[in-house]
C-alpha cells in the first residue's frame, strides 16, 4: 500500500493550485455578494467559466494533463498555438527557417513590391559550411541583358510551337487556391509574359477573365476534360485545349508533394465553380485517383500524348513527375524510341515542392528532391539521344535568381515556381494552407477571407516577382561571361562538401555523354535498371538489386 508523504502533498497543491484559487476566490466572490454589495457579483463573470472549465477537466477522460493539472493544463495548449508564430517572428534567425527562412521571404517580397532587394555589408552566409554553393564568374564579363528569355517548345511533330518564360507559375489549382489568387496569377502571367499551370483542378473562369497564358494540366481525374464516370473524354478534351489562351498541355504523372497518392475533395467543398470547373457533380466526393486510367503501359502513355497532340490542334503536350523508380523513366524512354512518339517537354518535379497537404511520411519520405531527379530525367534523355527534341523543366523550391541558375546548370530549359508565386500573393507561411482558414486569402474559398486579397495589386506583385528574379538571373548569366541561362554548365557551380573540399557539380554528380544508354549502357551508373525496364510495362523485366534470401521481388 502506497504511503503519502510531504512531498506528495506539496506537488498535488501544485497541480491543483489554480483551479483551487479560482474556487476560493468565487465563494469569496458569492459570501461578499450577499453580505457586502451586489457589486462583488462581477467577478463571477469571469470565475463561474474558469470553475467550470476546471471542474470539466476533472472528470473528462480525454486529456490526462488536464486532469492532473486543471485549469493549468490549458496553458501549454496555448503556446502550442502560439509556437508558430512565436518561432518565426521572435525565435528563429534569418535562415533557418523552413520550409522557407525568413531571408528567402523576404527576398520575394522585396522583388514582388519592387522595393530595394540588395543587402549591405556582404553576405550573412557562412561560406565555409558544408552544402554551401556558389557560381564562378568571369574576368571578362558580358553585358546584361535586358530582353526575357524565352524558349521554344515544341518538337517535329508540334504545329504549335510555344515560346516558354523561363520563370513560370508551377501547377496549383483552383479549389486549393481561391478564387482571387487564381484571377491574380493569371493577370500577373498576363502582364509580365510568362504561363500560369492550372494544376489539375481544371480551367476555371478566373483563369480566363485576364487572357493569361495557360498550361493546361490533365491529371488522373481528367477535370474538365472527363465524362460522367470519371474516364477521359476526348471531346471535351478538344473543347479545353483548342482555347486560343491554353498554350501547352500537361499530363500529370506525380507531384512532389505526394507522389503516387491520389486524393479527395468532400462533396461539402465542391462548390458550383468548382463542379463547373472540373465537370464533376455536386453533392458528391470528388476524387483524383492514384493512377492514370487512359493508359497503363509506357507505349501507351506515348500514344495519348499522341492523341493530345491531334486532339489539342497540334500544340506542345508534356508530362510532369516526381521522380520514383529509375527503370520506370527508362521504360517511358524505351517508348520513345519505339514508337517514335516523343513529349515536347518534361516537367521534373522535387519532392521538395508541393503546395497541397499530404501525409507526413510522403511529404517527408516519398519521392526523389529535385537535384538528383532532374539529373537522371537529364542523362535518361541524353543518354538515348532524346535530349534535343524534348524540353526538360525543373520545379521545386525555385526562391532567387541563383537557385533558377543551379537548376540550368544541370540541365533545366526552365523553372516552375509554386510557393514563390504564393508569397508573392501576400502569402506568409502560416502553414493553414489545407484548413480554409488562410489569413491572407490565398488558400481559402472563404469570401470574407478572401476580401483581404486585392487581385489588381497583387498581379502587378506577381508580375513584379518573376521580372525581377529573372532579372537577376540575367546578371548572374553576364557575370559568368556568358550569352543566355541555357550556357550554363554544371562545372559554373561549385559545392562545399566540408570545410576543406570543394568540387564543381560535374565532378559529384554522373553526367552521361549522348547516345551512351543505347550504344553501351554498361558504362553507365544505370545499366541494371536500364536492362530492366520494359517499353511494354512499367513492372521491371527483373530484379535489381539484391533480394531476400529464398525469395523473389515478385
């Protein structure tokens, strides 16, 4: 039998202190009531609620600190509210904040507003850290130039080639995003001359009221171009992408965010805009599946963007991807070489990126970062001769000039940016995206919410963002002596891998010669995955790699 001593009793009176005091002080408040003057009631506004929430707390069987600790317990609950706001405004330093420091926001913010982004006295970077990277120049500078850089996209088989920025809005949809944030990126697409992805929740008429470029991206629920159950149409399809305003057209393999993950919208949330926009029922849960339904081998994958490309008019039509399994980006490239039917461009997606919420495992573990995956979509298209035909795109992460130029220099024509576009709205991080409660209006269909997003400014912020980080791309360019982003080589990046190494990106990563996968795939890092993949399957012809023992992958 178990013995209370002093010590015991000292603690409980700890415990209990404040729900005792709040007790004591409401007799105290009742007996001077009565006796003294009606006044001393008033408090009891106050500690009749504070009494109750205590003595709940008591007897609920939920939360054991609140019974330990009445009352007292409900303080640790608030700075759990707090932690956030408290972290990123008082606790964290300019650069560790994540997913974005306080540094990179306000770098976009300050090229969004057009206001003075140069920092004083040098950099606040430690340039003796491992990862650091930087950019070598030249002696021998070139002018800056002050024309946007575009690029053409669109192989032999393309009526309609497409001249891309190379700074463009990534896929984010209407539905994730309001209604203002949509009309907002797609008037800031407009004016600064750059194309704004819908993401897969189809094209809604806020994409249309500025006559912005668009990308129009089909994923596995085909929204807007689907019939009733859910199966592609192709004649809505034609209806969608001959618009005048849809550019290119983008099939929707993964996201970085989650890949190989589907979704689902509650039918309490589709909206009659967004049951328009997506051609799905109201009252009904929408759902994007995990996999495509209109193809479900690589060769047939090649013949509906042969279909997209008939069936659009002959404009350009892509894929975007996480990077998952190496011998399924060899297959998709075996498929090339065999039909002859090859994508206009490729869009790499990094786990690193994602604007929607998703499982923390699959944020946190699933899927390639953006670095290593542009590097194998890079040498799989150069590796079999591809890689002049089809234009690569990377997305992910993309924040300044310099992060555009590491991802050029490894084999990028151009870059997305999602969550940059996002700050640029007025976006600040508050990581509500997924509750419709965003406080700056971005991610909410909330009208009172979005009240707070003033759409004609906020363009011009959008538009303000792209131009100037393209601009300053365009100076790192001329530093390096160089004519155009698309001169830049991996040896231009250097990499800290400890205080005392250093090595240019072309001596840490594997970057294949032209041709080498077809003519001699052995002298690649590649060559068990490449044997392995199957133009008529994305299952592996074999194993790779080790197995357990006695048993087969199968």
């Amino acid at each position: 039998m178990s013995v209370t001593t002093t010590a015991d009793l000292q603690a409980a009176a700890k415990r209990f202190s404040l729900f005792a005091a709040v007790l004591l002080l409401t007799l105290l408040s009742v007996a001077l009531g009565l006796t003294e003057s009606a006044e001393w009631f008033w408090p009891l506004l106050l500690l009749l609620p504070l009494l109750a929430m205590g003595s709940w707390d008591l007897v609920q069987p939920s939360h054991s600190l609140m019974r330990n600790y009445p009352l007292l317990a409900h303080f640790r609950w608030l700075f759990e509210a707090l932690r956030p706001y408290l972290r990123q405004y008082i606790v964290e330093d300019d650069h560790s904040g994540t997913p974005y420091s306080h540094d990179d926001r306000a770098l976009i913010y300050a090229r969004a507003k057009g206001q003075e982004d140069r920092q004083p006295f040098g950099t606040e970077l430690d340039a003796y850290s491992s990862a650091f990277e930087w950019m070598t120049h030249s002696i021998a500078p070139k002018p800056v130039v002050k024309e946007p850089f575009h690029i053409k996209v669109g192989g032999h088989d393309c009526k309609k080639p497409y001249g891309a920025a190379i700074l463009n809005i990534s896929a984010m949809s209407f539905g994730s995003l309001g209604p203002n944030a949509i009309e907002a990126l797609n008037w800031g697409a407009k004016l600064g001359g750059f194309y704004h992805d819908t993401g897969e929740g189809g094209i809604s008429r806020y994409h249309r009221i500025h006559g912005g470029d668009i990308v129009y991206e089909l994923g596995t629920g085909y929204f807007g171009a689907r019939n009733p159950n859910g199966s592609f149409s192709p004649e809505r399809f034609a209806e969608q992408a001959q618009n005048d305003q849809v550019r290119m057209i983008e099939i929707k393999l993964s996201q970085g965010a989650k890949p190989g993950h589907g979704g689902i919208l509650p039918a309490a949330k589709v909206s009659a805009e967004i049951s328009n926009a997506r051609g799905v029922a109201m009252g009904i849960d929408c759902v994007s599946p995990s996999r495509h339904s209109a193809f479900s081998t690589p060769v047939e994958m090649m013949e509906f963007i042969a279909q997209l490309r008939e069936l659009s008019g002959g404009k350009p039509i892509g894929f975007k991807l996480c990077i998952g399994h190496p011998t399924e980006v060899f297959a998709l490239i075996k498929a090339m070489l065999k039909t002859g039917i090859k994508p206009d461009f490729i869009v790499v997606d990094g786990k690193e990126g994602g604007t929607g919420a998703a499982p923390a495992e699959l944020s946190d573990h699933l899927g390639t970062p953006l670095r290593e995956g542009l590097i194998l979509m890079r040498n799989a298209l150069v590796g079999a001769g591809l890689r002049s035909e089809i234009r690569l795109a990377a997305s992910g992460k993309v924040v300044s000039g310099f992060s555009m130029a590491v991802n050029l220099a490894m084999g990028a024509d151009w870059c997305n940016a999602a969550r940059a576009f996002m700050f640029s709205l007025g976006c600040v991080q508050s990581m509500r995206c997924h509750t419709n409660r965003c406080p700056t209006g971005v991610t909410t269909n909330d009208p009172i919410l979005q009240r707070g997003l003033d759409v004609a400014l906020k363009a011009r912020r959008v538009a303000g963002f792209q131009h100037n980080t393209v601009e300053a791309l365009a100076e790192l360019v001329a530093a390096a002596g160089l004519d155009h982003p698309q001169d830049l080589m991996p040896r231009h990046i250097w990499h800290r891998l400890n205080p005392i190494e250093v090595r240019t990106l072309d001596r840490i990563y594997n970057f294949l010669e032209p041709g080498v996968l077809v003519s001699a795939p052995d002298m690649t890092p590649y060559a068990d995955e490449w044997r392995a993949a199957d133009e008529e399957s994305f299952i592996p012809r074999m194993d790779v790699g080790p197995q357990r023992e006695g048993e087969s992958a199968a």
